[in-house]
C-alpha cells in the first residue's frame, strides 16, 4: 500500500512539475530571435535528461531536466498535498564524448522508499539505457542534445504519448 501511494504522490508531482518545466524551457528558448536559434550548434544548451524509475508494477518516479555540459542541474519532486514534504531528489551533470556518447552522472534520493544511489552511465542520445538501483527497481535514462533534431523529435513524441485518445 505504501508503495501505491508513493507512485500516486510521485505521479501525480511529476505531472505537474514536467508541463510547467517544458513551458519555463520553451519560452526561454523562444526568446531568442529565429536566426540565432537556427544557427546554435547542436546540443548548445546542454542535454535533456530523462529520468525514470521503474518497478514490476509500473513507472514510480519520472522527471525530465536540462543540463548545461559540465555542470550540475537538480530537480526535487514535492508531495502536492504537503509541499514540505520531498518525494525525490535528482542531480545530474554531463559531458559529450567525441564520439556522440553521453556520460550523466546522477545522485537520486527517494525518502519514501529510503533509496539513495549514485553513479555514472553512458547513454547513446534518443536510446533508453537501464540501470538497476534496488530491489524490483530499474532506472532508465535518455538523453538528447538540446537543441536538436533529435529534441524536437522526443518532445513531439512525448505530446502523443500525453495526447488523449479517442475510444
């Protein structure tokens, strides 16, 4: 029951935490005049981070961030209901390799589920990769460069996932 009720609070956070990033992220890119934004070199701005915490009965945690090469981005996921109340903690920072590749290195906390880990792993940009973390639990990444073709392709992906659907 608890677990339940954690994927629920952490659903439900992620829900509202990920529209209003996307739209904090997207009017700060549009600030920029058409040109600029069309000569900016790939991945520019950094890399979209896409964090999901999976068990056997489905998805517990997912938070997406941006962050610059080189330095460290966070986000922390609040129980709606009692916003003093921290669900998950999440710091990452990456760098490119020469090849394409993506190093994220990560610390994540879930108090509910007393779950603190760190480490590193390679991400191919637009490829999930899976990491197991604990007990029944998987962490699975994707990175892409921002800007991209590759961006504007996952953003358009993730709109259809969300989109309703006639019955």
């Amino acid at each position: 029951m608890k677990t339940l009720r954690v994927i629920a609070i952490l659903a439900s956070a992620f829900l509202v935490g990920a529209g209003s990033a996307e739209a904090v992220f997207r009017s700060g890119v549009g600030r920029a005049s058409p040109d600029t934004a069309a000569t900016r070199p790939e991945g520019s701005l950094g890399e979209l981070v896409s964090f999901e915490v999976r068990s056997e009965g489905g998805t517990i945690a997912r938070s997406r961030l941006v962050s610059p090469d080189g330095k460290k981005a966070s986000v922390v996921l609040r129980d709606p209901t009692d916003p003093t109340s921290v669900r998950m903690v999440l710091q990452v920072s990456t760098a490119r390799s020469a090849s394409g590749n993506v190093c994220v290195n990560y610390d994540v906390r879930i108090p509910e589920l007393d779950l603190v880990r760190s480490g590193r792993v390679w991400v191919r940009p637009g490829v999930e990769q899976a990491l197991p973390i604990g007990h029944d639990l998987v962490a699975v990444f994707t990175a892409v460069p921002v800007p991209s073709k590759a961006f504007d392709e996952w953003i358009k992906a993730e709109r259809a996932r969300k989109a309703p659907r006639a019955t």
